[in-house]
C-alpha cells in the first residue's frame, strides 16, 4: 500500500476556529456516525429501504468543509455526506423520512438517500449519475454571479465519479467563467470495487487543477480542522472573485461500497491504517488533549445523540409510506 | 403583422423575452459576439450585454449550467449549435432537467433550442431529428414548430414555462419559410393542434418540416379530388389528443407523417392514441409516412431517398383513401 501524501500525526489547528465551533464540528461528525450506524443496523434487520452507502471514515472531510460555507452558499453533496447536511442544520427526522420513504419526506418517496433538494438550506443532492451535478452547480453560482451576489457553490464527488466526463467539462467551464466554486474530490482509495490506481493514473487528482489554470491541493480528508481551513481559503479566494478551487481530501471508505458489501477485495493493512487515522476518534483525542472537552463531556454528548437517533427511528418506521397514487403524480410543475 | 422568416421570427421571440424578462439569458457556443452558428442570437450580445454568454464546446456543462441558473431564478435558453449535439448533454436531460420536479418540486424553467431535421446534405450528424428521445421522458416539453408565427409564439411560451422544454428549430425552415407574424409579444399555448388546412377525406397528422411537404400533397390530392385535413400538433409533449381525435372523428381516416426515422417514432404514439380511442370512426388502417430507418445520408440523392417527400405523402394519403 502506496500513499500518495505525507500526512500529519497531530491535528492541524485551525486560527479561525473557537472552541465553540470545534464541539460543534465533533457535534455534526458524532451525528453522522451515529445516523450512519442506525441506517447499517436498519439494514441488517431488513428494516432499511434500498442500498444503505455508509460514510463511516468521511466525517472530518464532509462536516469541515461544509462548515466553511455561509447559511447562502449552495452545497451540492454526494451520497457519503451525511456530515455536511448535519452541517447545514437538517434535523434527524427530515434525513431518517427521506433515507426510509416515509410519508412527508422531502421527495414525496420518488427517491431516496441524499438525493433531495431543499431551497430553504441550499441543498441540492446529487443524482446517480456520478458527476452531474458539477456543471449544475457551477450554473447555479453562474447566475449569481450574473446578478451580482456572491454565493460559492461546494460540490462533491469521489475518487471514481471524478473521472466522469461532466466533472472535465463543467471545471473547464467554471475556470474560464472564474466561477465561485469549490470542488471537494473525496478520494477514499475505492470506488467500488476499484482502486484508485486503476481509475486514475496521475499522482495526486489536484493535479488536474494545473490544466485548468486554478488552484489545486490534496489534502488529509481525516482532518477536520485542516478540511475546514483549506475550505475556507478557496471559499474565500472563490467569493473575491479569483475562480475555483479542486481540493482533494484523503480518506478511507471503512465499509463496503454500501453495506451489501463486504470489501473483502480490500487490503487488511489498509484498512488498519486508516483505523489509525480515524476522523472522529482523532479529533475527540486532540480535543480532550487540548483541555477543550474531556473525555466525559464527549461521552455525554454521544449518548445524547444516540439516544435522540433511537427515539426518531422509532417514530419514523412506525410512518407509513406515501400514498401510491404519488407515484403518478409532480412530473411537472405548474407552467 | 408583419412578415418574417421563421429564423427572424425565432431571433425575434428571444429579443422580446430578453427585454421583457431580466433572469431570460442565452448561453451556448458562437452564440454571443458571433450570433450562433445561424445567426439566431445575432446582436443580442450588444442589446443584453452580459446575457449572452460563450461557453466552451462542452454540451454538458451548457445544460448543466442552465439547469443550475434555472434553479436559481434565471430562464436560461441554451442553443445547442446543432440539435445533434444534444447527445453529449443527454444525461442532463435525461436524468437531471427531467426529475427535478418530481423528485424535488422544484421548477427548471429552461429551453435547449437548435437546428435540426436533414434535407441539407447535412449528413448523419447534422441532420438528425431528435424529439422522440425527448417526448419518451416524462418531464420534458416537445416542441417542433413549423410556421413563423408559432415559431414565435412557441418560444415565448417555452421561455416563460416553468418546466424544461425541447424546441426544435428545423434548419430547413430557417430562411425558405415566410408568413405573417404577430409583432411584439406573442405567446401560443402549448398542446392545441392547429388546423392549417380543412377537408373532408382524411386527416394528416403531422409537424414540423412536414407540415410544409403534407401541404403540397394535400394541393396534389386536391387535383385528384381528395379533400385532405392537415392538423400541426406543434407540441409533442404536451400532446392534443383530443384535436386529433376531433379530426380523425371528421375525416375517418388518418395518415401520421414526420421527417424523424419510423420506427418507434412520435408517429407511432400518434397511431396508438388513434387506434385506442377512435377506433370506431376508421374507415380504413392508419398508416405512417416517415424516414427510412436509417442514419441519414450525405448525397442528395440518397438523402432524398431515405427521408420523406411529398410523392410518399400523396402515394401513402391514396392508400389511405382508397382502402
Ligand atoms: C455515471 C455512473 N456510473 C456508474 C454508477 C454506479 N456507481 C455508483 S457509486 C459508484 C462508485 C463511486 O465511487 P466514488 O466516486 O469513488 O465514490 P465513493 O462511493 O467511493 O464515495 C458507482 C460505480 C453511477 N452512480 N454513475
Ligand atoms: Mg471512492
């Protein structure tokens, strides 16, 4: 096993952050990993609607980065960015009825996962179809800059999505338009079954960067502190006016591709690294470490959110399904 | 009422959008200084300065990006610099611009217009007629209009529709086609057939470049005394059923054509929707007149072969009638 990065024990501290915002980020990772742990076991116990794809080792590079947007600026996530919708302040209820098709879901039951769209939060999920939602995204920041506002779209894609054709033409597009957008490319070393060195044959994906005359970086994506402050500077370059940015975070998929999947075609030491590494466990470290939450205090607040997972589960399973008679019905909307 | 080409018409209805509403912008390849690949955008960039905007040659980051400007408030019209480009773009359509309100509730009020449709030895891959991929997706208007008025008054209303729409423009039409044209704003429904001659005998449903061949072949029947109605449906999706079924209920016999390959075609849909609901008023089987299943070729003469002409119109309406 290769690594193309020389990474960092220690958490990079960020000089922005107060120790407000840092329990707040480990708040949102702590969420996704429990929301994410409640879908796995949904799975497994047949209660759970479709593929369940786990985000387990993309806390830090979802919530940081998400965290470095303003309430305004649209955020385009992928299917492993349950941390980022935390971020934006999507409650357990609205993401539990989506992820299980219940009644007064955001999509009415006509799709699942991440896949919504909400005005109000500035939430525009992806479709399948890997990369297509980067043009989108760089049109929705092209009309702002057309009116004059100065909004900096995020958007995410992976490793494999990356090497869709859309994901050339829409950051072609958006450099020589000097678009106000950040692409976050979450390299977690597998798509699906395969690994990054049969996806992609460049050394570092932020390389591509240099081709479209922007800015480009790789990054430890288990950082939250460092995810959040590297976002922050490409947000703020994108607002001044000065382009996009691709910022590659590295990470590890610590499940299957979803949880079908069990990755054997995945290398053990891999996955040991990686567990080194984890972006919670990390972080929480460094945070008691540096005398900003003990250990208690974290416990507390996982208990809390465990507890609050497992009461809305078991309101939202109880819901039933649309009425079927939806199914036929919003494939326009009024003229 | 003035006289217009349809391409003047078209250029036209895009001027009076432009000026009536602020979020209406064109993006597309040429479009902007240049005026498009046929002119169609020809001294907007001057007029709306900052609303008319180059992209690179990249169609799916044109309909992604309109997509995304149409859901933050803009009515993007993106030209596709030939129709048959759209392929490249296709998944933005397909699966992006046709979901967003059943899955989201939101509207994606964008057009994506262009030339299509042959007769100009265009060859395979400047002459195609697309719309049936598009009317087969739920989500998507279909728009094919044949005359200037409603070449105008089309665009119009598939710009201030909330909802993705399909216009295609048949480049055929551009500068050999002439008629009176509303001046100033002028907007025509989507989903009313338009009756564009009467008669009595048989009913041709049809649109686009073939309204103008079924035309001439309603003027050649006429000679042999066959009284033929010619309805343009103009919109694929939404469809006219009932105009349709009003016609065919007068005439009792109906001949579906378009320029766009047979099988599975529109036409196809048209028949079914015939058959199923009208079948009481046949005097005889309906029959189709399209092009060949075929790409469509680059010689003239071959061309002229592989897509339908007036003579498979009067040849397939005689068949018709005397069933
Ligand atoms: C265009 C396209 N092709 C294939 C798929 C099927 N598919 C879904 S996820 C996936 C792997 C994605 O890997 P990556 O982009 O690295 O994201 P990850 O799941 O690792 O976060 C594939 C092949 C798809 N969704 N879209
Ligand atoms: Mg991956």
């Amino acid at each position: 096993m290769t690594l193309p990065f020389e990474f960092s024990e220690t958490i990079q501290r960020s000089d922005i952050l107060r120790d407000e915002q840092r329990k707040e980020l480990l708040v949102h990772m702590l969420k996704a990993r429990e929301f994410d742990a409640a879908m796995g076991r949904m799975y497994r116990q047949g209660r759970a609607l479709g593929g369940v794809y786990s985000q387990l080792g993309n806390e830090a590079t979802a919530v940081g980065s998400a965290y470095a947007l303003e309430a305004n600026d649209p955020l385009f996530p992928m299917h492993r960015d349950i941390g980022a919708h935390f971020v934006r302040g999507c409650d357990i209820d609205t993401l539990m009825r989506n992820h299980l098709a219940r009644v007064g879901s955001q999509m009415r039951g006509t799709d699942g996962t991440g896949h919504y769209g909400d005005h109000s939060k500035k939430i525009y999920g992806n479709v399948s179809h890997l990369g297509a939602m980067i043009p989108v995204a760089a049109g929705y920041v092209l009309a702002d800059k057309m009116r004059g506002t100065k909004s900096v779209a995020m958007n995410y894609i992976g490793d494999g999505g990356a090497q869709v054709g859309d994901f050339h033409e829409a950051m072609n597009l958006a450099s020589v338009q000097k678009l106000p957008l950040v692409l976050i490319i979450e390299n977690n070393q597998y798509a699906y079954s395969t690994p990054t060195d049969e996806q992609f044959a460049c050394d570092k994906l932020s390389d591509r960067a240099i081709g479209y005359g922007i800015e480009g970086v790789t990054i430890d994506g288990t950082d939250v502190e460092l995810v959040f402050d590297t976002c922050r500077q490409a947000v703020e370059r994108a607002r001044a006016g000065h382009g996009p940015t691709i910022i590659e975070a590295l990470s590890m998929r610590m499940r299957g591709h979803a949880e079908h999947d069990d990755a054997s075609y995945v290398p053990k030491d891999m996955l040991e690294y990686w567990q080194q590494r984890d972006p919670v466990d990390r972080y929480a470290a460094w945070l008691i470490d540096n005398g900003i939450l003990t250990a208690d205090e974290i416990d507390g607040i996982r208990k809390v959110i465990k507890e609050e997972m497992n009461e809305c589960i078991d309101t939202v399973v109880e819901l039933p399904m649309p009425d079927p008679e939806e199914g036929g019905k919003g494939v326009f909307v009024a003229s | 009422m003035a006289e217009q080409t349809y391409i003047q018409a078209i250029s036209d209805a895009l001027e009076i959008e432009m000026k009536r509403d602020d979020s209406v912008y064109i993006l597309g390849e040429d479009v902007a200084e240049f005026g498009g690949a046929f002119k169609v955008t020809r001294g907007l960039h001057e007029k709306y300065p900052g609303r008319v905007i180059n992209t690179p040659i990249s169609e799916t980051a044109i309909l992604g990006a309109a997509i995304g400007s149409a859901l933050n408030g803009m009515r993007p019209v993106a030209e596709m610099q030939f129709m048959d480009f759209v392929t490249n773009g296709f998944n933005q359509l397909a699966n992006v611009a046709s979901t967003t309100s059943y899955r989201w509730g939101m509207g994606v009020p964008m057009v994506v217009r262009g030339p299509s449709g042959g007769g100009t030895s265009g060859g395979p891959f400047h002459s195609r007629n697309s719309e049936a991929w598009f009317a087969h997706t739920p989500g998507l208007k279909v728009v094919c209009p044949a005359f200037p008025d409603d070449a105008k008054g089309l665009l119009a209303t598939a710009i201030r529709d909330n909802n993705p729409v399909m216009y295609f423009e048949h480049k055929a039409l551009y500068r050999s086609i002439k008629g009176e044209v509303p001046e100033g704003e002028h907007t025509v429904p989507f989903g009313e057939v338009r009756v564009v001659r009467e008669g009595t005998d048989l009913s041709i449903i049809t649109y686009g470049s073939m309204v103008h061949k079924s035309l001439k072949a309603a003027e050649k029947l006429a000679e042999n005394n066959i009284s033929v109605e010619v309805v343009d449906i103009r919109t694929l999706v939404p469809f006219d059923e009932e105009g349709v079924l009003r016609s065919v209920r007068k005439t009792n016999r109906a001949l579906v054509v378009h320029e766009a390959t047979s099988h599975a075609g529109f036409g196809a849909e048209i028949v079914a929707r015939i058959t199923d609901k009208a079948f009481d008023a046949l005097d005889a089987p309906v029959k189709r007149v399209a092009a060949l299943d075929a790409p469509t070729p680059f010689a003239k003469t071959m061309e002229e072969f592989v897509l339908p002409q007036v003579e498979d119109v009067v040849q397939a309406a005689e068949a018709v009638v005397g069933y």
